[in-house]
C-alpha cells in the first residue's frame, strides 16, 4: 500500500485536473423533484481489499462523459447494528449523473452533480431538490441560510432557504449581480484578456468554478476557476472586492485558513500562500509563499481542524503537508493512493483523501506520526468530493476520548457513500504507524 507511485502527467486526467476547450457542458435531462419511496439493498462491507487493482478506478476509464447509464430509483442501504467501528452506514444512490460536490449543514446534505441539479438529503433520504438552468456543479459551500454553488459554466449561483419551508430553496441570484456586471461593463478598464482575441469583465469567471471557500469571519467567499484566478466576494452585498491571477494553469483547489492566509493548488504543480490585508473597503492580497513546485498536478488541499497543518493532494496519488508552527516547513508525505488524489477532509485528528483508485484513506495525526487507520472501500469509481460531519447520534457509552464522524464521499459512480469512523479506531488492517519522509 505504502509502495511508491510512479508519477502521472497532467495530460493524462485532462478531464478530471483541469480545463478542456472542447468540453461540453452536461446535457441530461433535468427530472422533476418528486421524493420517491426508497428500496432497501443488502451491501458488502467497506474495508481495505488488498487484492484490489488500480488501473480499475483509470479517471480516463471512468470518465463521466464515457459513461451513459437509465435513471433509477433512488436507494439506501444499511447495514446491521453491530458495525465495526470504521465501516460503511449506507448508499446515497439517484441514476442521474455523476458526483462531482458535496455540503454537509446540521442534518441536511446537499449533493451536485453533472445532471445540473441539487440533491438535499435528510436522515438518509431524498429530502428535496432544486435546478440550476446549466452548468454542472462542481461546488457547494454554505453560509448560514444562504447556499452557493460554482458550475462548469463559469456561474456562481446563489440559493436562500425559506424561513417557513426547510425543503424549499429559491434561487436568489448570481455572482457577479447584474447590477455589478452592467456598472462595470461601461468602463473599458474593467475588461481584461482570458483567452487570445478574447476579452472578459475582470469580476466574472471565464471558466468553470472548480472550488469555493468561506471565510465566515470576515463575510468572505473565495471562488476559484479553471480561468487561474480566484475571486473574492464580500457575502452581505454579493460584491466582487478583488480577482488575483494566481497560477499558470487551472486551479483546483482555494482554502481560506486563519490570520488572512489563502491557499491555492493548481494544475500547473504548485501550491501558493496568500496573504489577505485590508484595503480601502476591499481586500488586497499578495503572494507569501510557494510551498510546492512538481510536474504533477495539484488536484486537493485542506487546513488540518486545529489549523495547524496544510495537506495537499496530487495527481500522482500522495499527500504532502506543511506545518504552520514551523513557518509553513515539509513535514512529509503520505503514501496510500495508487492513482491520483482528487479530494481532501479534515476532521478532529483526522484527514481523510479520497482517490481515483475508489478508495479512501482515514488518517490520524500523533505529534510528528501519521497512522492510516483504515482505507474505505466500496466505490466502483473515482472519489471526487468528501464532506465530514460530527456524530451527533454516537453511542452515549462511547468513551469521550473516541470521537466519532461521519464522511460522506462522492463518485463518479453517481453515488454517496455515507461512512462511520472513529477517531481512536483499531488499526484493523494492521498497517501500523508510518515514518514520515522528510
């Protein structure tokens, strides 16, 4: 499990690292949104299988637009109550269109894909949906009652939830507003170049929305686009404060972590620290570091819980990390991918990664050790997105010390696997503790 992978070129996962001209948008038919009854399914466990292949999760085998399939009933299945303490609770599963986004809030899931259309799951069941016109969904964060999702379209929509109906949300417009596209559409200075012979407004995205993160704190959105730049939006008036052109190639992935520092991973191998200060009545951000510089591509990154830690993900299936109290110095890399690493979660001690080999990895810091707890099984595609919550419903004679989440993993298989771990679980496939590589 821990052999060393040999490095891929990002050409060959053009589909799923970064943007391709000739790509076109998703054009399944939109379905209607009537909750359907469920139908129960007998599953096999989700643990480590170390006869597994790795070419069988290829992101160019299981590439979504290679892949037809008949709609379905929506299903769920569960397993029995004695579960081992990391282990599959059930499957999220509605024939319509690959995973590509997951947001957990309290007890709604929210879950996007190339259908064009938001799922909202509750207690495990199909709770209600909504439609965006185009562009499949490629992201989801949420602010308080406010929802945004990033399309392949280039858009940022925005959703509210009615204080009245839980299960109704309203489209409640776009990022840029047409307001602000109009104002800044008069001044020729507000135009700047995205393409050769091609102009674009410098407060609009001009390619897909490949990620999104909030700054709750400040009332911050960033958006981040295969265009190469990330955007900053300030939430309470929708109002675009500032667009940094950041990389060389797409960008995959933005965290904003605490003391104003954002973090990009990109297409074109690097991974950069930015800097966020005050300017005027907006934001001004400026280049602090590259932590990372390799021909593979940066598919995942995320901020460790304490924020202590910055894990990122690449396309030749490791994890690096960097440890802030260290000013940001290579603390190692984890080896537990066969394929490229296209999602990352952090929870309490926990990292989880999730790969195109199908499985999923759950780690565990110890001061300067990581351990891999146990690797997930079960897709029969590529994980693209991760989404991890508190169990609120563990075990009251669960010792205090065994925290307990729960992952919910998206597919190109067009499901969600929704999984139960503990954060001091037994080692079960007796991998042990790993030595760092410095």
């Amino acid at each position: 499990m821990f052999a060393n992978s040999s490095s891929i070129s990002r050409s060959k996962f053009g589909n799923i690292l970064h943007s391709d001209p000739n790509m076109s948008s998703a054009t399944a038919n939109d379905e209607d949104f009537t909750i359907r009854p469920s139908s129960a399914s007998a599953v096999s466990p989700g643990f480590y299988d170390p006869s597994r292949m790795s070419c069988e999760g290829s992101p160019m085998t299981m590439s979504p637009w290679n892949q037809t399939g008949p709609f379905s009933n929506p299903g769920w299945s569960q397993f029995e109550e004695n579960l081992p303490q990391n282990g599959l609770i059930g499957s999220l599963v509605r024939e319509e269109g690959h995973i590509y986004s997951l947001a957990a809030s309290k007890d709604l899931l929210y879950t996007g894909s190339d259908s064009k259309n938001i799922r909202v799951w509750k207690n495990l069941k199909e709770f209600c949906g909504f439609k965006a016109s185009s562009g499949l969904v490629k992201a989801i964060v949420i602010s308080g009652e406010k929802i945004f999702t990033g399309h392949q379209d280039g858009k940022i929509r925005v959703w509210k939830i009615s204080p009245k109906n839980q299960s109704v949300h309203k489209r409640a417009g776009t990022l840029p507003t047409l307001k602000d596209i109009f104002k800044s559409s008069i001044k020729p200075s507000n135009y700047i170049e995205v393409r050769r012979h091609r102009t674009a407004l410098w407060i609009r995205h001009s390619d897909a929305v490949s990620c999104m993160s909030l700054d709750q704190d400040c009332g911050l959105l960033y958006t981040a686009s295969w265009d190469r730049t990330f955007k900053v939006w300030r939430i309470s008036d929708s109002k675009c404060l500032e667009s940094v052109s950041a990389h060389d190639d797409a960008v995959n992935s933005v965290v904003s972590s605490s003391e104003g520092l954002i973090f990009t991973g990109s297409a074109d191998g690097t991974v950069k620290v930015w800097k966020r200060e005050q300017h005027g009545k907006g934001t001004k951000h400026s280049l602090a570091q590259t932590l990372l510089k390799q021909e593979c591509a940066v598919t995942a990154l995320v901020v460790s819980s304490s924020r202590s830690i910055v894990y990122c993900g690449s396309s030749d299936g490791l994890v690096n990390f960097w440890e802030r109290e260290k000013q940001l110095s290579h603390g190692g890399v984890l080896k537990g991918h066969k394929l490229a690493v296209l999602c990352l979660a952090a929870a309490g001690k926990l990292v989880f990664s999730g790969s195109a080999d199908k499985t999923i990895c759950v780690w565990r810091r110890d001061g300067a050790i990581h351990t891999c707890l146990s690797v997930l099984t079960g897709h029969t595609g590529p994980v693209k997105c991760l989404a991890v919550e508190e169990d609120r419903d563990s075990s009251s004679s669960t010792s205090s010390c065994a925290q307990r989440w729960i992952v919910y993993s998206g597919s190109l298989d067009k499901s969600v696997k929704v999984w139960g771990v503990s954060e001091w679980a037994p080692d079960i496939n007796s991998m042990g503790k790993m030595n760092l590589l410095h």
